[in-house]
C-alpha cells in the first residue's frame, strides 16, 4: 500500500498573510500532513499541491475567470493536468472578514480553508446535503487532529 505523500509550495503574494499567520509553512504543512494520513483521504492523497495565499482582488479575478462570479470568495481550488492534486487559492480580506463576523480566530478559519480547498482536490464536493454532511464530518475530525475546534458551531456571546 501507497504512503500518503503530499508535497506543499506556498507562495505569499499578500504581505498581511505574514504578519497575521507568521508559523503559516510550519501549520500549513502540518494540517496537509495530518490531512493526508486520515483515512477516508490517505488513498488519494499523493502529490503536489500549490498555496497561494493572496488577496481579495485575486480571489476575484480567478472567480471571475473560472467560476463566472465577479466577487472575491475565500477559497479555491484548481486541479493541474500535470500534477496529481492542484492549486489552493485563499484570500486574506474574506477569511479576515469572515472571522470578525463570526467570531472565528484568524489561523483556525484559514487553515479551515485550506482544509476545503485541499478537500476539494481529492474529490470531496458540497453540492448535496449528503456530500456537504460528509465533507464537514472529514473537517472536523481533521481539524480536531490539529487542535481547532468545530467549525460549524458558531458560538454566540449572550449577556447575563
């Protein structure tokens, strides 16, 4: 049986990943690690995978380009006909924006995203309930191996 094998490049275009995120190879790594080692994705999980951590205009030209929706998103993805995996694409302005709305720590959420991203390469989708339960459940229990808590529980601050 094949070993789980991922190989990450992580390029930086958007200087305020640094500053927020400053052990973000280390973690990125990591979290691909542990990604590749779960069970329901060590079978797939063989390859290069491209990080490109950029901004929100980017985000949105490659939205627009690819997808036909002239917005930024959070996160994509993009398979490469000469590597087994792809590329993930994650924009610092919408996950920074998503965590001050939802009250998420900054490095979890985008390791979050990275996550879904790198889900995506291995096939994983969201498009039915069913698919999106399971792509959530293959998340939490690998984020959990990482120390992040649930992402889908949004706690809500109430006064006493």
């Amino acid at each position: 049986m094949r070993r789980s094998k991922i190989e990450l490049t992580i390029a930086v275009e958007h200087p305020a990943w640094r500053n927020k995120w400053p052990s973000l190879r280390r973690d990125a790594s990591r979290l691909l690690a542990t990604a590749a080692a779960h069970p329901d994705l060590k079978a797939k999980a063989h390859g290069v995978v491209a990080l490109v951590l950029t901004n929100d205009q980017a985000l949105r030209r490659l939205n627009r380009q690819f997808r036909g929706k002239d917005r930024p998103t959070n996160v994509l993805s993009f398979e490469d006909q000469t590597e087994p995996l792809g590329g993930i694409a994650v924009a610092y302005e919408t996950v920074a924006a998503e965590c001050r709305e939802q009250g998420k720590v900054f490095v979890n959420h985008a390791k979050h995203m990275i996550l879904h991203g790198f889900l995506h390469l291995l096939g994983h989708d969201h498009t039915t309930k069913g698919e999106a339960r399971l792509m959530e459940q293959v998340e939490i229990a690998i984020l959990r191996g990482v120390g992040i808590p649930n992402p889908y529980v949004i706690e809500t601050k109430s006064s006493a």
